[in-house]
C-alpha cells in the first residue's frame, strides 16, 4: 500500500509512526510566538531524530473539550512551525486541523498531509485540499468536541464508523482527490465509550477491506487510563501495547507522543510478522 502526500511517496509495507507535535503557548510566553515556535520545533526535531515518519503539527482546536481557538491564532501557532520544519526534515508535515483557512495556509507552508477530525465536512475544506496534492486522513467523530463525550450511543458502533468512513472516502473521489492519498481514522476517543473503543480496536482488520490505509490514535488516550488506572502522564506502556495491537490488527500509520518507545516496539512487530 502506497501513501501520495505531494512530493512524499510512504510505502506502508511496516507500520508508519507518526510523532505528536503540539504547538501551544506556555507559561514562559513573551506577549508573541517565539517561545512556543522553538519549544514546538527542538521537540519535532528530536521525534525525527527518533524515528518518527511524519510530524502531526497540531493548534489545539481539535481536542476534546478544548476552548475553541480563533482562527489568527491557530495560523500565528502553526505556520511559523510548518515553515521552519518543512524545509529543515524530511518526513511528511501533517497539519491537524478542521479548518480549511488553516488548510490553505498549512499547505502553502509545505505543510503534505491534513489530518481532519471533521473528515473534510467543514465546508471549504474538501476544495481546500482537492486543489493541491497533500494527503488526508478523514476521522470518524460522534457529535462535536464539546459534546461527544456525554452519552455516545451507536448501534453497531464499528458498522456505523466503516459507513461514514466510506461516504467520507467517496465524497473526496468524487471531488478529484485520488485513492492513493487517502487515509481512514475511526477516530478513537472522539464520541466513543470504553466498549466502543476497545470493540473497535477488537475489530480494526474489518476496516481494511475499505481499501485505504489506516491510520490508528490510541496514545496516552482515556481508554488507557480506564483499563490500567493511570493518569495522562503515566500511559506510556499502555500505548506502546495499544500501538502493538494496532499494528498487528492491520493499522499502516499510529499517531502516538511517545516516538522512541514506539518505534522500537514496532521493529519487532515487523521482524516478527
Ligand atoms: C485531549 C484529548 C487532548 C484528546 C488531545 C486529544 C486524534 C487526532 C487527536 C486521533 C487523528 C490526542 C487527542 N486525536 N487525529 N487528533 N486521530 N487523526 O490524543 O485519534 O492527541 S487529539
């Protein structure tokens, strides 16, 4: 299975990891960007140094429950980041965004993957990427951020993830974007109960008959905490276990925070399947 994110070609053959690149102010922050920029850029470059194979360069807006953040400032959090780290690795720069503004502005950035948790439904945002060349990862999501965590309710719950991931994977055919640069997320956590999620992840391998890479975020997430009773800070074994499982399930890429860790495990998973 080959990934196209304009001028990346990944051969998903082993798992990809993708490293967690959060851009978001600090307490040192001087008034402007200059803190936050470097913090962002020195942790992206020792991902890179550790085996990361694409940077996922996030604002906030998408998290759970987070006070949404204006449009000027997810662009003066994320592009002077994208254009440092665009010219300075060689991994694909993934933006995580819904925002097809910050769309735009990411991809003219060099930005070659938009990872959407709203899957392209933002209107303007499937123009946004059908214009250009990059990769996209459409995710499955129950309700909005601020909302979903309250009842989610499915029927089937992974029946009901494979269905809107095909309507989301064909509307973005029907809008010019070829096969070859699509990837499909169930969207863990996002609208989904502890026996949502781990059905899921039980059942990752019926996902891949859609035919589309996919991509698996299961990294120091709430499921995590529930099963093993550790805070956020302390899930580091849970989700390298969590990224084995996906990987030996059928997931191409894992969206993790913990490269090193991660990346080792995955080199025995592939010598050993
Ligand atoms: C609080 C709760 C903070 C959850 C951050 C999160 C995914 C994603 C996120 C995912 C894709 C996190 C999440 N999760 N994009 N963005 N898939 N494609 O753990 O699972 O980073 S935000």
């Amino acid at each position: 299975m080959i990934l196209h994110c304009a001028q990346f070609e990944l051969t998903l053959t082993r798992p990809h990891v993708m490293g967690i690149v959060n851009v978001t102010p600090d307490s040192f922050s001087d008034g402007g960007h200059f803190v936050h920029t470097s913090a962002a850029v020195e942790h992206a470059f020792a991902l890179v140094e550790q085996g990361a194979d694409i940077l996922d360069v996030g604002g906030e807006s998408t998290r759970p429950n987070a006070t949404p953040v204006a449009l000027q400032e997810e662009l003066d959090r994320i592009i002077p980041v994208i254009e440092v780290l665009s010219r300075h690795v060689k991994v694909p720069i993934s933006i995580d965004t819904y925002k097809p503004a910050v769309m735009v502005e990411a991809i003219r950035a060099g930005a070659s993957i938009v990872n959407d948790v709203r899957a392209l439904q933002e209107p303007g945002a499937m123009q946004a990427v059908a214009s250009s060349k990059v990769g996209v990862c459409l995710m499955h999501m129950q309700g909005t951020p601020q909302t979903m965590q309250i009842d989610p309710v499915y029927t089937q719950v992974v029946d009901e993830v494979r269905l809107f991931l095909a309507e989301r994977a064909a509307a973005c055919l029907a809008a010019g974007i070829a096969k070859e640069r699509i990837m499909l997320d169930p969207g863990f956590g996002f609208g989904k109960t502890r026996a949502h999620n781990i059905q899921l992840i039980q059942e990752l391998s019926s996902l891949q008959d859609l035919g589309y890479p996919l991509l698996v975020g299961l990294s120091r997430k709430s499921v995590l905490g529930q099963v093993t009773g550790q805070d956020v800070d302390a899930r580091l074994h849970a989700s390298v276990a969590a990224a084995v499982i996906s990987a030996m399930k059928g997931a191409n890429i894992v969206r993790v925070h913990d490269v090193k860790a991660t990346v080792e495990a995955l080199k025995v998973v592939t010598a050993i399947l």
